[in-house]
C-alpha cells in the first residue's frame, strides 16, 4: 500500500471518531440540561409546598381569633349570635358561595364576600396581620341558617346526636341538647398576591 493510500485512511478515521465524539458530547449536553431542568422543577415544586403550608400554618391564627370570640368576646353569648356582627365578620344566615358556570352553587364553597369583599358587609372587620409583614389573614363565620333569630331544625342546619357512651341499667332518655352549626371560612393572603383558603366547621349548644 502506498503512504499516500495510508494517510488517507488515518484521516477518515480520525474524521468517523470526530463525528462520534461530536455526537456522545451532544447527547452528555442535552441530559445534562434536562437533568437540570428536573432538579429545578423539583425545587420549585418543593418551595411552593413549603410556601403553601406555611400560609396555612398561619391561617390558624385565625381559627385562634375565632376561638376567642366564641368563648369570652362579642359572640361568647348565645343570644348574641342571633343577627348579624359585620365588626367581627359574623353572619347569622348562610352566606352565599362562589358559583359554577350554570349559576348553581358548586361544592367549593367559599362565600363571596372573600371572593368579592364588595358583595356583603360582613367581613368588615380589618385583616390580621400574619407572623411576616407581607401575610394578612382575612375570615368570615356564617351561621348555617336561612334566618336569623332563635334557630330550629326548620331554618338551621343543627346537631342532635347523642353522645356515646352512658350507665348500664338507667331507663332514662334523655335528649341531647340541639347544636348549631357555624362555618369558619380564612382567605390568608400572602407574598405575590398568593392566596390560601381554609375551612372547618363547629357547633355550639344553642
């Protein structure tokens, strides 16, 4: 074989090894980048879930307002629950809840005037500061009735069960005092306009 016959074949080798090399390092590049973007996409997903549940850790200060409210302040007595409280975000009636498209009531339920604060004047009373400067905690409490007043099992949504347990041997029936059932709904509102929504329900003896 002539050494020109041989160079020619050193350098198309040399040329294939290129290709292949070139190749390899564009494939090492691309699962590089998608490794990257997995990694950022998993941290950016864990924050969010940090973020979310430190606003509803927050969102208890609210439950413990409420709390106090029932026990010792404004709403501890049970005929100072029969009309409407705007200075404590208090509604003696059910209030209205945000829609779906047809118009009907969807299983959401959160009432508008956390939604729309323009709609109603019950959350008149201003917004609770969270545990940072940028949190506020806002909350309605809505009886569930479709009147105010002294509330029935006719206009209220009430509890009767009795409760478990009792003496062997006693005869005697006695009936279960009837509870009310309010709803606590809190908007916590925090860093960028993001917004979490919590709700529980409780009932007191009427």
């Amino acid at each position: 074989m002539s050494s020109g016959g041989l160079h020619n074949c050193r350098a198309q080798q040399r040329g294939v090894v290129l290709i292949f090399t070139l190749i390899i390092l564009l494939i090492l590049t691309i699962g590089a980048v998608a490794l990257m973007r997995s990694v950022n996409t998993s941290l950016y997903g864990a924050g969010n879930l940090a973020f979310r549940r430190d606003l509803m850790n927050q969102g208890e200060v609210a439950v413990a307002n409420v709390i106090a409210e029932f026990k010792t302040g404004d709403l501890s007595t049970s005929g100072s629950t029969l009309n409407n409280v705007p200075a404590d975000n208090y509604s003696a009636t059910m209030l209205a809840t945000n829609t779906t498209n047809n118009g009907s009531y969807s299983d959401e339920g959160v009432p508008l005037v956390l939604l729309q604060p323009t709609l109603g004047t019950v959350g008149t009373h201003a917004d609770l500061q969270g545990a940072t400067s940028e949190v506020l905690i806002r909350y309605v409490i809505d009886r569930l009735c479709n009147a105010t007043g002294v509330p029935n099992s006719t206009t209220c949504v009430q509890s009767t069960s009795a409760p478990a347990g009792g003496t062997a041997g006693n005869t005697a029936v006695v009936t279960p005092p009837t509870a009310t059932v309010y709803r606590l709904t809190v908007r916590v509102t925090g860093a960028r306009g993001t917004q979490v929504f919590l709700q529980t329900t409780f009932t007191r003896p009427d």
